[in-house]
C-alpha cells in the first residue's frame, strides 16, 4: 500500500489518520454514550480497526476491491470493530 509513497507522505497519512481518528472517536462517544470506551478509547479502537481494516484488503486477492475503495473499506471495517466492541460490552455488563 505505501510501496511508493516517501517516508515524510507515510508520516504525514499516519498523522492525518490519527488526527481523524481522534475527532471521529470523539462524535462516536457523543453518539452511543456510555457503550463506548470514551474519546480516546474510541480512537485507539477507530485506528487500530482501520490498520486492521487495511491488512484486510491487502489479503484479498488483486482485484476484487478496487483501488479507489481500499480506504472506505478500511474505514468500515474500524467501524465494524467499534460496533462489535460496544456490542460485546453490552453483552457482559450488568444490568
């Protein structure tokens, strides 16, 4: 994915992702509230989903995800794991 991006473009996406990440988490604990893992909690779980989410595409085989969408489907994978974190969290709290 970054085979010809220079290492001051790789720094400069990790910085854009982790400043995303920080206000995307902070609107995520606005929205579900107590069910989330606070601001930065949200966004250590929003950007270790999206590396997650980018080693994901990059196992599919070539092809079958277009280049333009490898980001989007990042991006939907770190919401998926947000969701089933919350979800799971749900499950084995007490009521």
């Amino acid at each position: 994915m970054f085979a010809g991006l220079s290492s001051e473009m790789v720094l400069y996406f990790a910085a854009l992702s982790v400043a995303a990440s920080f206000f995307v988490g902070n609107a995520m604990d606005s929205v579900i509230g107590a069910l989330g893992f606070g601001p930065l909690g949200n966004m250590i779980v929003l950007l270790a989903g999206f590396v997650i989410g980018l080693n994901l595409v990059k196992v599919i085989p070539f092809g079958h995800v277009p280049s333009a969408m490898i980001i989007p489907a990042a991006i939907g994978v770190s919401f998926a794991i947000l969701f089933l974190l919350a979800l799971f969290k749900r499950m084995v709290r007490p009521t």
